[in-house]
C-alpha cells in the first residue's frame, strides 16, 4: 500500500488549446477510496491514465508511495488496473485470467491457484473457475476483472469507470461490494466515474474535475453541504442544486419577484450586483403564505414512492431577465398537481451563495 501524490501534474495533447489535466495538485492517503469524478471531457480518466503511466506527463510529477513514478513505464509501477470492458481473454478461462499476470511473472503454479482461489472465495466466484468469459454474466465479468487485479497485490488499485457496462439495478449492488471490499483489502484506491451518486456513495473522498481543473476535493458531506463553487454545487446532488441569479439589494437579494434576506458579510463580500442563490430541492417549504416567499408553477411531478419532486419555474424573473428553473421537495402523500402554484420559502440555514462574477462560494 502506498500514498499518491499528483504534484502540479498537467497533460496536453497536440492541437488543443488548454491542457486536458492542468496543474492537477492532490495528495491521496494510504488505504483511502478516492473518486475522481466529472462530466464528459473534465479530465478525470486522463488523470488515472497519467498516474497508470498510460498517459505522459508534460509537467509536474507523479509519486507512488517515496517513488516518483513520472518517468516509469506501467509494469515498474506496482499498479492494478481494472477497466470499463472488462479486457478478459476469450480463450481462457476465469481461473487462468486471474492467474494470468502471475504466470507471466514466473510465480509457482501452487503459489498461483491459492491467490486465485483466495481472491475468487472473496468475490464469490468460485463456482465459475472453470468457465470462460462468455459463460459470465456483466456482473461476474467484473467480478473475475477485480479478481485479476486483486492476486497481484499491487500498491494501487486504479478503476475506469468499471460499472458502466452494467445495468442499473447491479450497478447498485456491484458498487456496494466493491467499496466494501476495497476497505477489508485496505489497498488504496482511485476510481473514476461520471455518475456523481456513485462517486458520493463510494468514495472516502471525491475530487470534482471539470476543464481538466480540479475543482475541489473533499468528503461526500462536505461536498453536498459546502459547495466551494456554482459548478461543484450544480454537479453534486440529485435532483441538481436549485441556481439562480439575483440582484443584490441593501439587506438580501431580489429573485423570482420575492426578496431573500441575506447576512451583511456576504452583501459586503459580493464583487457586483449580482450573486447566485443556491437552494437544495429539500431545503424549500411548501407554505399557504404569499408574503416574501418564491411562488412557482408546477409543470411536472415527479412520483418516486418514498419522495416526490415538483419541477417548474418560479413566477418572476431573476437578475438575468428569465425565469428560473426550480425543483422542490414535497410530501409524497399529498403532492399537487401539474399547473398548481406553489409558495416556496428557502429555509435560511440552508442558502448557499456564490459571486455573480467568479462563481466562488462566499463566505
């Protein structure tokens, strides 16, 4: 097991006019589940690709452990990987698969089949030794990719976007397994996905990407309770965090015809007249008053069950000039209907604000 240090490490493809990983600064513990997440684009597989050493790195460095490993090739790297496609051989089966890189290797064919059988009782699979790859459901082909990875006993366990094959129901429970066995193993571990309730429910830590920048990186919780900008606030979250621009006034903000009280710190940090209200979808209430509360109007329900989602917009305009989006929270047992309008109040402990100009969090 060893720690892993990303030191201002950036990558830049020819003919591209920003780097595709810029000036990436992260330090991940030993033993800990980092999930790098982010849409399409962000840089979060390059980033997993350079610590790999699949990826060259144009400046700054990579560290495994005491090792800087910027100028190593993949095998002198001490790493696993497990990837999207499973990368299995047809032609063997999943004992010989998992086996494979150790007989490569020059281990003893006794020492081979105990890791293999080890690894296969802690993945469940070991009524499927003997059978190929197409014998396999998409749930156990991921099973036999982590056990390949698990009998080497790397420093490093390294996951790209190893669920997205899989269909919904079993990513749920191909996720849960693979969080809990990565804390029994103890391996460090950096995952990479762009379903952010994956990333928040397996990660130790999740670092946010976008354009290749590393937006921030912290705790599932803090993330969700502390946005560092509008970017991480509107990725993390489903339904999205509730954004709209409002114009600053001498006490709050102005947005969707309604004022919202705001704390003379934030009025004073502002750098305009404008800032961006963030508002979770749990944290509006429904409430009969009229007086200084957000009114919207219902133009889609969302039943799941156990909550229920209104979607709509609110009925004034915001500082841009439109009318913002919004979803809210309600009781599942009485939800309204499509066309009602509905009287929101944001619950203050729950606002979130950003600069209109910089979309950083202000204090």
């Amino acid at each position: 097991m060893a720690t892993i240090t990303y030191d201002k490490a950036s990558r830049r493809y020819a003919g591209t006019e920003r780097p595709a990983v810029d000036a990436l600064e992260l330090e991940i513990a030993d033993g800990e589940f980092l999930v790098l997440v982010g849409p399409s684009g962000s840089g979060k597989s390059t980033a997993l690709r350079m610590l790999a050493g699949l990826e060259d790195i144009d400046e700054g460095a990579v560290w495994i452990g005491d090792r800087d490993v910027t100028q190593l090739p993949p095998r002198s790297r001490d790493i696993a990987m497990v990837f999207q496609n499973y990368a299995l051989y047809p032609h063997m089966t999943v004992a010989q698969n998992m086996g494979f890189a150790l007989k490569i290797a020059g281990r003893p064919a006794s020492e081979i089949k105990q890791k293999v059988l080890d690894a296969a009782k802690l993945l469940d699979i070991e009524d499927y030794l003997d059978r190929k790859p197409k014998a396999l459901s998409g749930g156990q082909r991921q099973r036999v990719a982590m056990g390949r990875a698990i009998v080497r006993e790397p420093q490093v366990f390294l996951m790209d976007e190893p669920l997205s094959n899989l269909d919904a129901k079993l990513r749920v429970s191909t996720r849960t397994q693979i969080a809990a066995l990565q804390r029994r193993l103890g391996v460090t571990t950096v995952y990479v996905t762009h379903d952010q309730v994956e990333a928040m429910t397996m990660g130790d830590r999740v670092a946010v990407l976008s354009d290749g920048l590393l937006q921030q990186c912290d705790t599932p919780r803090a993330l969700y309770d502390h946005p560092a900008n509008v970017f991480v606030a509107g990725f993390i979250g489903s339904p999205a965090m509730n954004l709209a621009s409002a114009k600053l006034t001498a006490d709050g903000a102005e947005v969707g015809g309604a004022s919202v009280a705001l704390s003379r710190e934030i009025i004073s940090a502002a750098d305009g007249d404008t800032i961006t209200l963030g508002f979770r979808p749990e944290s509006l209430e429904v409430t009969t008053d009229t007086e200084g509360t957000l009114p919207m109007k219902v133009e889609l329900v969302e039943e799941l069950g156990s909550d229920a989602y209104v979607y709509g917009k609110l009925a004034g305009e915001d500082a841009s000039g439109t009318q913002s989006n919004v979803v809210a929270r309600v009781d599942p047992r009485t939800p309204p209907r499509m066309g009602d309008t509905l009287h929101l109040r944001i619950r203050p402990d729950e606002l979130h604000v950003f600069s209109g100009t910089t979309g950083l969090r202000l204090p």
